[in-house]
C-alpha cells in the first residue's frame, strides 16, 4: 500500500511562474490593479506570498487532567493540533495517555530505529507520577517529543503518524455507529475528519475512506441525503485508486440509492455498479455499506 504524501502543504509554482504571474496579474489591463498604487501593489504581492507559505502542523499540549476509576489511575495529556502559515479556525484536540505515547513510540522504533536514534523519548516513571511538577515536567517533555517526530519525513509520511491522532477517536465512533447513537457517532467521525485534514493524509485510505464511508451512512441514516451523497462522492476516487474492493460496490450502491432520490444523473454510476458486479462476482462479498461500516474496528 502506498505510503502517503508529506504532510506540509506547499505552493506548486515555481518562484520565476510566480513572479511572472503576479507580474502579469498587476498590468493596466486588470481594472483592479490599474487603480492601485505602487505601495499598495507590492502589499498585494507580500501578502499573496504569505498566504503561499509552507503550511507546517504544531502540537501543542495545554493542559493534563488525572482519571480515576475504581482499579486504575491515570493521567490523560490534551493534545492540541494547529497549522500554522495562516489563521486556523478549527483547532482540533485528542487526548492520550503516556502509555499511548510509548506504544507509539515503540510501533516507530520497530520501522524507523536509525532515522529515531536522536529523538528523546520521555523515560517512564517508578514514582511521582501524580506530582503536579512531574505531571507538567511530563507534559513539556512529550509536547516537545511530538515536534521532533514530526520533523522526521519517514514518520510524517508513514500511516503510524495519522493513527495515533485518529485512530482511537474512530473506533469509538464505529462503536457509536453500531450502538444506533447517530449523532454522537457523527460529531466523532466530523473530529476524525478535521484531523485528517490537518494531517493531510488523504493518500493513505486506512482511515479517510472508512471515516468518509461512515460519514455517509450516517448522514443517510439521519435523512440527510445531500450530504450522504457528496461525502459518498468524496469517498469514490479513493476507492477506485487503491483497489478497495470491498467498499467500492456498495459505495456505489449508496450513490445510485441516494442520487436518484435526490434526481441526479446516476446512470454512470449504475453502469459502474453492474460492471463491478460482474467482474468481482464470487470473488467480493456484495453487502451493504452500513453492513461494512459497522464491521470496520470491532
């Protein structure tokens, strides 16, 4: 399965194409730019190349809070995932406990030993661990842990780095799905989103196309068949491109279903169904996508 791309979002031109093209934009052709003013034109242009930025992800890990049940205690350290280049709206945060960290760090270690040789891990503690300056000594330490990791391209690239973010916030959500708590189910699998987002991961569809797939039987689930549809959609390139087959019949099933009720065109994609159907035949389980969905993290 191909790994997927970097994390960091950067500008596709070149800096000549650019300069040409922003040269081009500000002629006194452009009715626009013909009434601005030198100064206001190379604001114009700062500020472009400031929206270009290489957009980089910051963790940030604010606050702790000790869980108590009846056989256990721990602490759980908030999480906080931020881009940075621009204003971020949708700030998305998790909560993970130390042992979540040192699996973490052990699943890296297994593939990444060398390009990790220089990267601290936080060492685990006999004694203290409930100590207010231990717990934001700890906190310091895994919070500066994470941004050493993230400078590793293997690790941001690898499908390890997206799990431990979305992971467990996805297996609850399944749980919820097959609980028939639909909208606690979606808000989880809306955060899951936000968080793949952020970690731009979308050329691995170990968890985008499962969430997206989700996502959609619980918008039709809920009669909200406009948005069933388009994060069905949103789903199908993925699908395609990675050879899931699994999920490619009954995601089109959904879209034929719901895109008639909503009178699209859906012949292409009845005609896509049939085809599947015939070459997969004794070979692909056909059941539906709730069915797969409510499967998936058991």
């Amino acid at each position: 399965m191909a790994e997927p791309h970097p994390i960091e979002a950067r500008h596709q031109q070149s800096p000549g194409h650019q300069q040409e093209s922003e040269t081009h934009g500000s002629s006194t052709q452009d009715p626009v730019f013909s009434c601005l003013t030198t100064t206001e034109l190379q604001q114009n242009l700062k500020e472009r190349k400031k929206r270009n930025r290489a957009i980089k992800l910051l963790f940030e890990i604010p606050s702790t809070r000790i869980v108590e049940h009846t056989l256990s205690k721990y602490v759980v350290y908030q999480i906080v995932i931020m881009r940075s280049g621009s204003y971020d709206s949708r700030r998305v945060s998790i909560e993970r406990r130390y042992s979540d960290f040192a699996h973490f760090h052990q699943q890296l270690l297994g593939k990444f030993s060398e390009e990790l040789e220089e990267v601290h891990f936080p060492r685990k503690l006999l004694s203290g661990n409930f100590n207010p300056e231990m717990i934001a000594e700890r906190r310091l330490a895994l919070q500066d842990y994470l941004a050493q990791i993230y400078a590793v391209s293997c690790v941001r690239y690898s499908r390890h780095f997206p799990e431990f973010f979305a992971r467990q916030e996805q297996r609850h959500a399944h749980g919820l799905l097959r609980a028939g708590q639909y909208q606690p189910a979606m808000e989880e699998l809306q955060t899951v989103l936000n968080i793949l987002e952020k970690l731009a991961s979308w050329q691995s569809p170990t968890l985008l196309v499962p969430t997206l797939c989700a996502l959609a039987v619980g918008h039709r689930d809920l009669e909200q068949l406009e948005d069933a549809f388009t994060v069905a959609h949103r789903a199908l390139p993925a699908v395609r491109r990675y050879g899931l087959r699994q999920y490619r019949a009954p995601l089109l099933e959904l879209l034929v279903d719901v895109g008639y009720l909503l009178h699209r065109p859906v012949a292409q994609l009845q005609e896509e169904l049939s085809l599947f159907r015939d070459s997969e035949r004794g070979r692909v389980s056909f059941g539906s996508l709730k069915e797969l969905v409510v499967q998936e993290f058991t």
